[in-house]
C-alpha cells in the first residue's frame, strides 16, 4: 500500500495518467478517500486504480472554512509512512493542509529541502506542518539533497520528477531499501532519470 500511495502521489506531481494494477481495494483503507480529500481523481477499474491526467488538483476544505487535516493513525486510519507523499502533492495543490506527524518523531524534518525547491511550507513543530499550495503556478526548482529515509527519500524523488531542471538525490541506498529498482520502473514509464555510480 505504501508503493501504492507513492505511485499515486507521482501521477498528481508529474500531472500524468497512470493505471495501477491490482492494488487489493478491500486492503487499503482510508488510502484512497485521503488522496481524494486532496482532489486527486481516483478511479476503481476491477481491482486497479485509474489516475487520470489532471491539471490541477483542489484540496477540500472544512464547511467553517477551516483547513483540512491530514494525520497519521494505525490501521484502518492513515499509514503514516504515506505522510510525506501528501506532503509533497501539497506542495502544487489549490489550497491548504495541515499534516500532523503524531505516531513518529523527526519524520516532517526533510521539509526543508522543499521550501529549497520553492515550496511553502510553516514547520509549526516537529509534528506538525502547515503546507500552502502553489496550484501549478510556481513549480518547484531543482536541486542537490540527500534522503534522510526511505519516506522522505521517495517524497524527494518525486518533487525532483515534478520540478524543472535537472535534480540529484544522494544517499539513494534509502530509497533502494523500500522501492526495488524504482529508477527502472520510473523509466519504464517515461520518466528522466539516470543511476550515478
């Protein structure tokens, strides 16, 4: 489900169709009604996800016009290994989140490598950060960084597939331990990236 959740948070960034086969629905939870509170369009085909092409996504606020929250719980709640990705689709929506890290510690402070590409984002405290969406209209820069973890490192990843210009992600061997061959598989499906030795 984590790799689920990571492919979606892909789509939404890079504004591309994908399909995602067979994601076995009845086991991911509140998935797939949390990337739709982000106004990511989620289709169930069967057992797939279909993501269509979307321009912009729009994300649902409270009827008090509060801004929507988005926290971390045990299952059937959020996996909070998938907070990083909302973080980033955040990062280009239309509108505001509130991302509340509340089962681990540390886990939002790879956020400053973010506001380095361009986004907005308030660190309240290190369990909380607030994220004010760019809507497209400011993509996000490239980069030098290095992942801090597996869940920050694919988040990274896929700001550097959304921004312009060309960005290099050190320390991978995060990122290779949760997502095996993930830069074989991004090129598979179009994507710009190369293996540095």
């Amino acid at each position: 489900m984590i790799e689920i959740g990571s492919w979606i948070g892909l789509a939404a960034m890079t504004r591309s169709e994908i399909t995602i086969k067979n994601v076995s629905w009845e086991n991911l939870g509140l998935i797939p009604e949390t990337f739709r509170k982000l106004g990511i369009t989620l289709e169930k085909v069967g057992d797939d996800i279909y993501i269509p092409r979307q321009e912009s996504y729009e994300i649902q606020g409270y009827i008090d016009g509060s801004i929507l929250t988005v926290s971390d719980s045990t299952w059937p709640g959020f996996t909070p290994d998938l907070l990083s990705i909302v973080l980033v689709i955040a990062t280009q929506a239309k509108g505001s989140v509130l991302i509340h890290q509340k089962m681990f510690e540390s886990r939002l402070f790879f956020v400053d490598k973010l506001i380095d590409m361009g986004a907005k984002i308030i660190l309240c405290d290190p369990h909380r950060a607030t994220v004010i969406g760019h809507n497209f209209e400011y993509p996000l820069k490239a980069t030098t960084m290095v992942s801090p973890d597996i869940r920050a490192g694919i988040s990274l990843l896929i700001a550097a597939l959304s921004a312009n210009g060309t960005s290099i992600i050190q320390n991978i061997e995060q990122i290779d331990r949760g997502y095996e061959n993930i830069d074989e598989r991004l090129r598979a499906i179009g994507a710009k990236i190369t293996r540095l030795d």
